[in-house]
C-alpha cells in the first residue's frame, strides 16, 4: 500500500466529519456504516470488582478474572440509536490463553447477557455470549479482521464469527482498540448443531489444541479425545453425558475421528470423501495457508460432525485466532515461501494437511478453488483492509497512543524484525499488504505445482 500524505489527511479529516459519508462517490463501499456513525462505537463494561489488568496484576488475581463471572453493567454508544444499550446488567469474565498470561496489560475479555440471546449491532446472529479480542501481538489491528472477512466471503462455513471494532473501557478506564466478535456456539442463532441423547444421531463441536491433553483435570474421553493429538468436545462438553470417563459420546467422536484419521494416513480417497465435507476443509487449508497462521498446527482449530445417515460429515469451523499470522512474528517471518499447516514436526502435530498434499486429487481441488477466490474474494478482502485502515486512522491512533509499545511480549519475543520498529499503525498496514501480495505470488506457484 503506497499511501502518500496527502490522502492520509484526507482519510483522517473524512473520519472526523462523519466515517463513510461520501466512500461511494469515492468508489469505496461503506462498512457497517449504520455502526460507524462517527468513527468505532465506544463499548464500556463496569465490573462489581476491581480489575487487575495491568503490568503489576498478581497472578492469583488474573487467573480469578478468567475463571470466574463476574456482575457487570454494559454501556454502549457512539453508533446509531437502535445499538445503544444502557446500563445493561451482564457478566463478564477475562479470556484466552497466552492472550491473557503473556501478552501484557491488553487482556481481552467475554461478556454474557443474562437471560437470552440476543444480538449487538448489526449481527445476523443471536447468542449469549460474546468475546473481545485485544489484538495484541498485531499492531495493524487487521489480521483477525482480515482472516474473518475473506471467510465470511467464501461462503462455505456453515457459521463464520462477525467483527466489529470498538473502543473499550473497562471500569472507567480506557483500554484500546478492540475487536468484537461472536462467540465459538454450536447452539440456535449461531452454529445451529442438533442435540440429542444418542451420540450417531447427536452433532458435535471439537476443537483441535494439544493444550487441552496438558490442562485436562479429566481423564480422557470424558470431555476430550486423544486421536494423534488432543481434541477437546466443546459441545456438548457441559452435558451430563459427558461427566464420566467412556461415555458414549466421547467414546463416539474418538471413533469417528480415528476412523477419518486412519484414512488420511492410508491416503483412502472414497473414505475421505465419505466422512469430510471438502468445500469447507479446502477452503479452511487455503485459509490458514494464505494467512500463514501461525497457530494452524497446534491450537484453535474448530471443526463440527454434522448430518444425519449419509450426508454425515466432519466439517471445518468456524475460523478462529490469526493475530499470529501474516509476518507479524518472528516464527512465521522468514521466510515467506515457507508454509502454515503443512509442517508436522515436534509438538505442532495437526499434520492432516501435510498428508492431503500428498494426494493429487486434493492439490488439484485447492488449485482450481484458489484460482477462483484469487481474484475477487481474496482482492475484496486487500480492499477492504486498505479501507478501515485509512478510513479510521484516527480510531487506530488512539490505541497507539494508549500502548505505544503495544505490549512487551510483542516487542520482546514475537514481533519480526521487519514489524518490530515500524512507527505506528499505518506503517504495520502498509506491511501487512504487501505481505499479503508476495503470499499471493507464492500461492500461485505452489498451489499450481
């Protein structure tokens, strides 16, 4: 993105009279522009407890905010009138793993709404709860978005998260630039899977992250699996069926998933199709592999077992968790050839993609599939980076001036040398998209070997 300083200060002056009021006379199609009335709306949580998010938090006060729910009462405004809310009574607690431990004072946080679900600004979806994240490791702020929007785009996840951006205040204080999203639900309004008492006829969410084999108080096949790695059930993991060890729905989904497995090792095509749905697994491979998610071997990969008789499938989703992709650490840096999902080495053991690129039948369904969203849902998504970054430059800004080291763990061990010293968000963006455009390259001759 080669942005001189002229239309910097023009975005900028669009933002501060009203975000988005002449885009379509400039050729650009407003976003959310309903929500964004005047720059990111302003989201506050009032919790009934003195938050210990910043540098000196003791380690017994953080682990008691991300395990715990605690009274809350949320505020939002600064959008349009119909996305207001006042004084809402919720609950709020922290969230994530080495989001919340590591990466410094920026903590991102769930809230749920008390009795019902409901939905947040223009969402198409309802639920209970929904999460924050902090974008802490990524100084652009665009890499979750990015991920989220080009899924969003393909269209063949049967559930994929909504964004927003938002300024958050949490108790009074300003903490940043936020992202908004859905929360991970298999439930009505959200991923819509099918509960039921018999575990062949029952749909099931499970995520793979070999974290879970490490934190589980549970022995195996209660609420998680061990099939060449760990998969913990999330749904429906709060069932009492799933209490005791060997129940018949763990004891169902280890079943499944050693019977798919055993068919990826031995490279069995006709069972492969029988048991994927291979829209969404070559679309979700593409996805990690554009982005170069860090992540894509090891944790936050959520898949669902869906259908009934015949048409039962293990499908990928939702999408999750890509604030460690795109260069922006140093694992995935250098150098830009190298791939996301097809190591399978040491610890990092989701490796099922490494063996479906040794099946030609698969390289030629994610070639043809590339060449399709190449040009139109992977240059929309380019756009629309390009446009929330100068569009709301000034929101971006004042996360900058809240953080300007952004936080120590990304300074001192993930950042890339070529992130680590770029001056302020508009920098790390003009990074991010011309990493996005030499990923493109790469993918093209890869993908067309």
């Amino acid at each position: 993105m080669k942005k001189n300083i002229i239309k910097t200060i023009v975005a900028i002056l669009v933002v501060l009279v009203l975000t988005g009021c002449d885009s379509e006379e400039q050729g650009i199609v407003p976003y959310r522009p309903d929500v964004y009335i005047n720059g990111f709306p302003v989201l506050a949580i009032d919790v009934d407890f003195a938050l210990p998010l910043d540098w000196d938090a003791s380690g017994y006060d953080l682990l008691f905010v991300r395990e715990n729910w605690l009274s809350a009462t949320l505020n939002i405004s600064n959008t349009s009138e119909q996305f207001m809310v006042e004084d809402l009574e919720i609950r709020a607690r922290g969230r994530g793993n080495s989001t919340w431990w590591s990466f410094g004072p920026k903590r991102p946080m769930r809230f749920r709404f008390p009795d019902e679900h409901q939905a947040i600004f223009d969402s198409p979806h309802v639920g209970r709860d929904w999460v924050t994240f902090a974008n802490a490791a990524d100084p652009s702020h665009l890499r979750n978005f990015a991920a989220f929007y080009l899924a969003d785009l393909m269209g063949s996840f049967s559930f994929t998260p909504q964004t927003w951006f938002v300024h958050l205040y949490l108790d009074g204080e300003y903490r940043g630039v936020y992202l908004v999203l859905d929360e991970r639900e298999a439930g009505p309004g959200r991923g819509d899977l099918y509960l039921h008492e018999d575990p062949t006829i029952s749909e099931f969410m499970i995520e793979f992250d070999i974290r879970t084999s490490w934190e589980a108080e549970d022995p195996v096949n209660t609420h998680w699996v061990d099939v060449r790695g760990s998969w913990d059930i999330r749904w429906p993991s709060t069932s009492a069926w799933m209490d005791e060890p060997n129940n018949p729905h763990a004891l169902y989904v280890d079943d499944f998933l050693t019977r798919l497995d055993d068919a990826i090792l031995a490279e069995d095509e006709d069972t492969i199709r029988e048991m994927l749905d291979l829209d969404s697994f070559v679309d979700f491979y593409l996805l990690q592999e554009f982005t170069k998610n860090q992540d894509a071997r090891w944790s936050s990969l959520f898949f669902q077992i869906r259908g009934q008789g015949d048409e039962r499938r293990l499908y990928a989703g939702p999408v999750w968790d890509f604030d460690l992709s795109a260069g922006v650490t140093y694992h995935v840096e250098s150098p830009i050839g190298s791939h996301a999902v097809m190591s399978s080495y040491g610890w990092q053991r989701f490796d099922w993609f490494y063996h479906f690129y040794q099946m030609p039948w698969f390289r030629e369904l994610a070639y043809s599939r590339w060449q399709e969203i190449r040009d139109v849902q992977v240059r929309q998504t380019l756009d629309r980076v390009d446009y929330m970054a100068t569009t709301f430059a000034t929101d971006f800004l004042r996360d900058f001036d809240r953080w300007p080291r952004h936080n120590s763990f990304y300074y001192y061990w993930a950042s890339s040398d070529s992130t680590r010293y770029l001056n302020g968000p508009m920098a790390q963006v003009e990074f991010l998209l011309d990493w996005y455009e030499q990923r493109i390259e790469w993918l093209n001759e890869w993908l067309s070997q």
